[in-house]
C-alpha cells in the first residue's frame, strides 16, 4: 500500500499503517548505508529543491545525503543568496521553481503552515522539514526508528520529553508520532513552558525532572529555543539548568536503564550535561544517522508513489 498522503506535512492524524510503512522501508535504506557504496538509482531522474529558509545543520545535509544516495538531482535553496533578499515572495519564489521542472520540495521556514500553504500553490510534492514551532515530522520518525532499532519495539514503552514544549515542532511531531504507534507519552519542564491543555493529546505532565527518570524508558531531551520565545519563561539559564538539567547524578534515581536522545543543537551544559551527551546511555549520533535512512524512505515512498 502507499502512503496515503502525496506529501508529508505533519504527524497529525497520519496513520499507523504510514508510519510503520515509512519505519520498515527506512530498516531497507539503513542497510544500504552499510554498504561501500551507499547509492541506488532509485531516483534516477527526479529534481528535488530544498529550500532552507531558516538554519540547519542536521536536516539539510540528511536530506540532501539522503537524495543523493537515491540517485536524484539535487537543488539547495538558501533565503540568503536568493531573490528573496529582493522582495520576492514566497509564492513567486516557489512558482518559479516550479516553472523549472522539479518533482519535490524540502521545505524548512519560520512561519507555521509554510509546507501546507506551497501545497496549494504546487503541483510538486511537499516535505516538512520544520516549520516555526509547529510540527517537525521527519525529525519525529526517525526519533521512533531510533526507538525502535534499540527497544525492538514502540508500543507500550513510556517516552518523557523534557524540556521547551511550548515552542518544540520536535514536540509536538513526537506526540502525535509516538500516541500513534501506543507509547505511553510525557512530557517534563516548567509550568511555564508546558502548553495548558496538554493533556488532551493524551499526554502526562511531570514538572519534577527526578519523577520523570524514575518512570521513563526513554527521555528526549529538547534544547530551550530562545530564538522562538518572546518573553521570558524562567528566569535564568543557571535556574533552568538546576532545576531540569538531565545530569549524570540526576540518572542515578532511574529505576531501570535509561535511554537519552537530543534532536540537536544541545546547549551542552544547560539541559544535558556534556558527560550525558556522550554516555553509552546516549544514543544521540544514532539519531542521526538513522535520519538519512527515514528521509531516504520519504523521499523513495513519495517519489516512486509505491
Ligand atoms: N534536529 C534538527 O532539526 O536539527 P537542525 O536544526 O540542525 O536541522
């Protein structure tokens, strides 16, 4: 079966056949990355833009890793060195490229709904790859493969994220993912920073750190996005680090073995401790090699429409 969607835009109602679709075709792909030479022609002729308008390290050189080992032509798009500078919008922007003959969008970009609103303007299929505070899908599906490939297994394992839910795509993708495949899903920070209502995505609040490790399998740590807050939600770096810091002493009142993830960028020191980061209980760099394989499966599950 394909996917039900020609683009994906969000984790919110996809459903579980898609995901564990988009799951075991990304095992196939993880092992084409072993090999010497990590490359099919799968899609051998397709032109894909990414069109980066805010910053990235990780996503954009998985995406464009992962179009090149499926043989596709490949178009980076930066807001910096395009007519966007000149006063050219979005939409005229995008129809040009369009006029050019391209068969996907990668798109990343501050204003929420971006991926969603180049949907009725293209005929091209459309990848979120974050958009504002809303939803960061691809990030959320290797986040589960990740899970996955260590526990063998989603359902029924309890998953904590801990940190700026409020402004967190990463958040937001990993709910609606995680709920989908039967996780049992929390969420842990200051009061200040935790959405009210939160509950009503099926979600449980800790706002004690050392709770949450004790009930947790799996902690995915967020970094506090300072970029995305217009206020002040706590009143310092220090008093956050304190208070909900992952560190190694506060592991020690887990009651089983624990698993760490981080998205990236950590701010090293402030809601993970560096000796955490790089712990045998981290499996941070995992993440991200196992994103090449998740958004080499999007791109080959879109683009082929198989
Ligand atoms: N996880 C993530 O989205 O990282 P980048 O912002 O570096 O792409």
């Amino acid at each position: 079966m394909p996917l039900s969607s020609r683009h994906l835009l969000g984790l919110e109602g996809m459903p579980k056949q898609d995901i564990q679709l988009i799951l075991d075709t990304a095992t196939t792909f993880r092992e084409v990355l072993e090999r010497p030479v990590k490359k099919v022609p799968t899609l051998q002729g397709q032109t894909i833009v990414n069109l980066f308008l805010e910053d990235s390290t990780r996503t954009r050189v998985s995406f464009e890793l992962a179009e090149r080992r499926l043989s596709a032509d490949v178009v980076n798009f930066s807001a910096s060195a395009s007519s966007i500078k000149k006063g050219e919008t979005l939409k005229d922007t995008v129809r040009n490229l369009e006029a050019m003959k391209i068969d996907m969008v990668v798109i990343r970009h501050a204003a929420q709904g971006s991926p969603h609103f180049l949907t009725k303007i293209m005929n091209a299929h459309i990848i979120n790859a974050g958009d504002g505070s809303h939803e960061h899908p691809t990030q959320a599906l290797l986040d589960m493969y990740s899970i996955r490939e260590k526990f063998g297994t989603i359902e029924g394992l309890h998953v904590c994220i801990v940190g700026d839910i409020s402004h967190s795509r990463v958040a937001l993708s990993n709910i609606y993912g995680l709920t989908t495949m039967g996780a049992t899903v929390s969420v842990c920070g200051p009061k200040t920073l935790i959405p009210k209502d939160i509950e009503k995505l099926g979600v449980n609040v800790f706002y004690n750190i050392n709770s949450a490790i004790r009930e947790a399998d799996v902690l995915n740590v967020l970094r506090i996005q300072l970029e995305r807050q217009d206020r002040v939600f706590f009143p310092s770096l220090r008093e956050y680090r304190e208070y909900f810091a992952v560190t190694k002493e506060r592991l020690k009142c887990a009651r089983k073995e624990i698993t760490i993830m981080h998205p990236g960028p950590i701010n090293r020191g402030v809601e993970l401790s560096a000796d955490v980061a790089d712990s045998d209980a981290s499996i941070i760099l995992q993440q991200v090699l196992n994103g090449v394989a998740v958004r080499m499966a999007v791109l080959y599950l879109l683009g082929t429409g198989k």
